[in-house]
C-alpha cells in the first residue's frame, strides 16, 4: 500500500493525521520526497530507522538522537550498539 501526501499538511490541530507512523511496527516504511533526495526508512525486525538526504538530518540529526538514542549506523557502517 502506499499515499501519497504533503507532511506539513497533516499533524497537529485541525489537521488530518499521518497515514502512518514513521517508525516500523511490523512492516518496512518508506518515506520519500519526489526526487528521492530526503527520506526514511524503518525496519521492522532490526527495530531502526534510517534518515537520508543531508538536508533531512542537518535539521533532525540531534533531536532524532535524544528521542532514538545514538545511531547504529552512519553512512553504512556501525557506530553504535546493534
């Protein structure tokens, strides 16, 4: 299944809810922008999310990390606990 829709029309008062939750719970999710260049990805059985696009995580990076905890993974390769 997939939607299509614009994130900073939905969430928050008066607004509709997100489709989904970008965290896994059980099935694989993929968040993208058109051109591919910003995105997520959540696995469910490793329990991860992956962020990509350098202007994603220079915004999300350091909130991310307090709510998450440090990452697993940065660009490919471990850096944290599994």
């Amino acid at each position: 299944m997939s939607y299509r829709f614009a994130p900073q029309e939905v969430g928050g008062p008066g607004r509709p809810a997100w489709p989904l939750s970008p965290y896994p719970d059980g099935d694989y999710y993929l968040f993208l922008t058109e051109d591919f260049r910003i995105g997520s990805f959540g696995h469910p059985w490793e329990e991860s999310l992956c962020l990509f696009g350098e202007a994603l995580l220079d915004v999300a990076a350091t909130e991310l990390d307090k709510v998450l905890g440090l990452p697993i993974r940065r660009s490919g390769k471990a850096v944290g606990p599994a």
